[in-house]
C-alpha cells in the first residue's frame, strides 16, 4: 500500500506544558518520525503517553515547542501565515474521540458537517452547500434525511460517522484519527473501522491512528510507533513491533493482550516493565532494519540483543 | 402450529452496512422543550402572569387614573382609598377612624382607588409610574449588563491565560469596592436621576453574569467539538458565536432574569435612601420612601407601593428559578 512518498515528517517534535513554577510535563518530547503516502500509521501507548498530544500538536490546535514539522513538502512548525494555515485546514483533518463530545449539541448534522465549508468559503450557494453535505454524508453511511437532525438523536456509531463526514467535507489527504473507537462497543468499533478502510481505499486517505487497542492497531495498521513518556521507544511494520519487538516497554504491552484461545491463556506470561535502570532522555534511536527502530542506550542494545531483559522486565 | 411456506419469505440483500435505526423525524426544539418543563412548574406560571399583569397596568394604568402624575389638589390631601362597588364590601371605602373621609369633606362622586398623598396626587397613577420606572431602569440596567457581562466573560474565558488573570484582577478590585461607596460617589458627581441610577447599577452589576459566563466558557471551549471547529479554520470570533454562545444561552437567560429583580430592589433601594429619582418624579422606591414618614398614620400611602414591589420581586424569582429548572439540561427526560 505505502508508496514510498513522504507525506508527513516529524523532527524532534516536543511539546511541554507548564503545570507551575517548578513542573512541567513533557508531554511529547523529542519524537521524529516519517508517515508514507496512503498508509496507516498508528500510535499505540498507555495513557498520558503523550498520542493524543502529538495528534493535536501536528494539527495545531497546540503550538509545538521545538522540532519541525514537514506536510507535503512545507514546513508546518513554528510561526504559521494565513496561507499555511489555509494549507493544513483543507489538507490535514481530525477525527475525535468522544462522539458525544465532538459534535456541538446546538447544531444540525448540516450545519455541523458544513462547517469547515462554511468558514473556509468554500461554498456560497446554498443547495451546492446542502448537496456537498449529503455526499459526504452518504459516503459515511448515513441518509439524506438525517441532515435536519441534531446530534442527540444519534447513536454513538452514527455520531462518529458525523464526525468523519465532518472531516471529509474538506477533503483531506491526511487524517488524524484520535482514539476514534475507544468510546464505541465493540460491534460499532467494527463498523466504524471498516468505514475508515472503505475511505481510505475510496479517497486515498493517509492516516494517523492514534488508539490503546493493541489488537485494532494489529488489524488496521501499515507501521506502529509505540509510545510510552512522550518518547517513540519502539517504531516498524505492524510485523516488526508484533512478532520481533525489541524494547522491553513494547514486549511488556503486548504481553498484556489476552488470548482467545483458553488454553494459551491460562499460560501466556505477563512482564512487568520496570523502567528504573532506563532513562529515555539519554538514549537514541537504533536502526534494526530499514523499518524497525528502537530507542535505546549502546549499554541496553547489547543486552536486549543477547536476549537479556532481566533489569527492564520482572 | 402454522406450516412455513417458502413463498412467505424473501431473502434480505446484504448491505454494506447496518441499516440505520430509525429516530423520529420530530425536531428538537430547544426554547419549546423548556416551555414545556416550565408549564408544569405551577408557581413560576402564575408569576409570569402575575408579571404580565403587572407590566399591562404600569403600561395603562395612568391613562385610566383620571389624574396626571404631578398633578397636585390641595383639597385632596392624604384622602385614604376608595373604589367604587369594593367599598360596599367594607374595605377600600374611603374610612379613617371609622369616618369616611370622602363624605366628611363633601367629595361624594370622587374616587382615589389607591388614596392620595400629601400634596393630593393620584397614588394610583403615582404608582403605575412608579413601576413603569422600575421596569425602565430593571430593563436598561440588565440589558447593559447582558451586553457587558456576557462579552467580558466569553472573552475572558476563552483567551485564557495572561488575558484572564488581567481581566479577573480587574473584576476583583471593582467588587472590592462597596457598591454604596461607587453610587454615592456616582450620584454626588452625575446629579440624582435616571441616568445617575442606571450607570451606577452598570458599574458593579455585570461581575455576576461575566463570572457565570466565563465558567461556562472554561468548561466548553476544552470540549472537542470547538478543538474540531479550530482544526477547521474558525476563528475564535466564529467559534466564541456559533459553538459557544449557543450552549450557553439558557443559563444566560437564567442569569439575566434573576438580576431583573436586583435591579429593581436596588433602584428602590437607593430611592429608598435618598439618592434615586426626585419628586415629582415617581418610582416604587420613592414612593415608599415619602410614605413611610406618615405610615403609621396614612398606611396606605406605603402600602401599595410595596405591594407592587414584593409582587413584582417575588415573580421576577419565582419565573426565574422556573426557567432555571427548565433549562437546566439535567432536567431533560422529564
């Protein structure tokens, strides 16, 4: 699926937020990263990892402290113009999490998914408005007749899919998806995740799926980075991070994911990362192989190369 | 038990998706829902009758008084009330000490339904325009203060940061000072009168709403679907009016009826105190302000104008506590 276009490229993107005088939380901090064309790329971690932060830092709700950001080929970081503001609006979109939160509960499905026409001008005929509404719409799955309709008289699943339409109506190339399943059952989630897959073989959408489902990142995902403290510690193919993980933090996570098979699980072990021999702030990233990477010490490397986990893993 | 014919059944297409459930085609009216839960809340329905009431006799109740607000008729001095027909029942029937004053003094086809005070002026007319200039200045202070309170508090609570901890010092150190202290000061400088009373109430009565609005603003503008609104390219104009104004009206509805009554009360208040409206000029205050120096005398010169002003006040509460109930969002369902 990836062409090997560069879509989006993060270098040592950090983000801190000031809680007083003498704290602040680095919440993203010095993650570099590549997102390929029409792939799917996600960002798995515990929570308070710093995914959501890095989401919404790329997307400029958050000014970013340092790093650089490039999108298609122009720089996003720092100080932003008008016209490269315009340039991410139109080009780069956002899914959120909650669905009940997301949609504003004074608004028709109409006015809501039209908004991003609305204030980018984008349309200025009503029906042409209207039309481009139930487009989107049906692209998503929902009807016609749901546009004069406000958000509470949805489900769930259906609130979601307002707020990909909502996202679609700009017609993005690139799509920041924010945990969109955790607040739906499991059944919806299907739903919802197939959708995303429909469009994004329909429209050439790339994605940047943020979520803690490890299972749900395994099935939809192209590449993984995985998060742990605002650092990237361990990034490859869904195949590197799930059959060949090297960070003691990624083995940790995965041994936390259930089996289906009873008998496996009664025997499956569970390793407790115990981060005190590691600091992450003065380790680098090292290569593996073209695609898998790890964040680690030379000291550390050559211990979890000869298999030895016995500092990091209980 | 019935035998299943093949014929009977049909075989679904499958679709891509699951078929949308249907949702009833009603919309959701926001201002009617809230009618509805107010309907049931029986006090706060008669109050705004009671209020409606109340405006329609301070919009005509001077015109059928017989008498002009300043007119003075020394013959008529404190003549006690008295309406035709009611005095048949033994009250409103013109009798002090058991005399009735109307006849003693010849003014046999003369009726004063609320009495008439010490320069002989109607009490009926001089009260309808008493409220007629409670409402005026409750109507204008409360409005100057929506617009203010409102705008500060969007702002403040929506910038954040440096803008909101100037802005709230700011609140700080003007309801740091007593209120009285600034009106004396104000009345002192700008002359008693309408004006006067009407700034002096804009000066202070804002903070309530803009601090109502701000912590309104705090807890919405963390939500997603203004992050969404931002990722769409809104501005924080655009977003302030269309995302965040609208999920905050009814408690700005809310808010704005109960500084109503306040701004009645201290309007009298200040009559009351000497600082409001001048004679021959009427308010509610004023004139429970000159009746009470001969109420145990002429009561009734104090009576009817605090009737008006309890009435008034404890409507004013009773609607707005109803219209909080009714927009209160953790009502719905009821």
């Amino acid at each position: 699926m990836s062409t090997n276009n560069v879509i989006l490229e993060v270098k040592n993107l950090k983000q801190f937020f000031r809680v007083d005088r003498k704290t602040t939380t680095r919440a993203v901090d010095d993650v570099s990263f590549k997102i390929f064309e029409g792939e799917t790329f996600s960002v798995v971690g515990e929570s308070g990892s710093g995914k959501s932060t890095l989401g919404r830092t790329l997307i400029r709700i958050y000014d970013g402290v340092a790093g650089e950001v490039e999108f298609m080929g122009k720089k996003i970081s720092g100080k932003l113009d008008k016209e490269t503001k315009h340039f991410i609006t139109t080009n780069m979109q956002m899914i959120f999490q909650d669905p009940m939160a997301s949609l504003n509960p004074r608004k028709k499905v109409l006015d809501t998914v039209a908004f991003g026409l609305d204030v980018n001008k984008l349309v200025s005929d009503p029906v042409e408005r209207k039309n481009k509404v139930i487009e989107v719409l049906k692209s998503v799955g929902l009807s016609e007749d749901h546009i004069n309709r406000f958000p509470h008289q949805f489900s769930g699943g259906q609130r979601q899919r307002i707020g990909v339409a909502r996202a679609l109506v700009l017609k993005p190339k690139f799509i920041i998806a924010d945990e969109i399943i955790s607040a739906l059952d499991v059944s919806i989630q299907a739903q919802v995740i197939n959708l995303m897959k429909k469009l994004q073989r329909e429209l050439g959408l790339t994605y940047l799926f943020i979520a803690h489902d490890l299972s749900m990142v395994r099935y939809i995902s192209d590449r993984v980075a995985v998060m742990h403290l605002g650092h990237i510690v361990e990034m490859g193919t869904v195949d590197d991070v799930y059959n060949h993980p090297m960070h003691p933090y990624t083995k940790s996570l995965l041994s936390a994911i259930p089996h289906p098979d009873p008998d496996s699980e009664k025997k499956r072990k569970r390793f407790v990362y115990d981060m005190s021999t590691i600091i992450y702030n003065d380790s680098h990233m090292v290569q593996l192989s073209d695609t898998h990477s790890i964040l680690t010490t030379d000291k550390d490397f050559e211990l979890w190369s000869k298999g030895d986990y016995s500092l990091s893993l209980k | 038990m019935t035998e299943h014919k093949k014929e009977l059944f049909k075989r679904l297409e499958p679709k891509e998706y699951v078929t949308q459930e249907l949702i009833s085609n009603e919309e959701p009216k926001f201002f009617r829902d809230a009618y509805r839960r107010f309907k049931k809340n029986k006090g706060a329905h008669i109050a705004l009758f009671m209020i409606i009431g109340i405006l329609f006799l301070a919009a005509f109740g001077p015109l059928i008084g017989g008498h002009v607000y300043n007119e003075v008729i020394t013959q008529h001095i404190n003549l006690p009330p008295r309406v035709p027909f009611i005095e048949n029942l033994g009250i409103l029937n013109g009798m002090r000490d058991n005399v009735n004053i109307y006849l003693q003094k010849g003014f046999n086809d003369v009726y004063y339904w609320f009495g008439a005070d010490g320069l002989g002026r109607d009490l009926w007319v001089r009260v309808w325009m008493g409220t007629r200039i409670s409402f005026l200045v409750a109507f204008v202070a409360v409005l100057i203060d929506v617009i203010i309170g409102i705008s500060y508090g969007l702002i403040s609570g929506y910038y954040g940061g440096k803008v909101d901890m100037v802005m709230q010092r700011f609140v700080e150190i003007i309801s740091g000072i007593p209120n009285l202290v600034v009106v004396i000061l104000l009345v002192l400088v700008l002359k008693p009168g309408l004006q006067s009373i009407i700034f002096a109430l804009m000066i202070t009565g804002w903070i309530s709403m803009s601090r109502v609005v701000r912590s309104q603003v705090l807890k919405l503008k963390e939500l997603e679907f203004v992050l969404a609104a931002r990722t769409l390219g809104a501005s924080s104009f655009v977003i302030i009016l269309k995302e965040i104004l609208p999920n905050i009206i009814g408690q700005i509805i809310v808010m704005t009826m109960f500084s109503i009554p306040s701004a009645i009360f201290y309007e009298s208040f200040l009559a009351f105190v000497g600082l409001g409206l001048q004679p021959p000029l009427a308010s509610l205050g004023v004139l429970i302000s000159t009746g009470y120096q001969s109420l145990l005398i002429y009561p009734h010169m104090v009576i009817f104008p605090v009737l008006v002003l309890s009435l008034l006040m404890l409507s004013f509460n009773l609607v707005a506590d109803g219209l909080r109930d009714a927009f209160d969002p953790k009502m719905k369902g009821f």
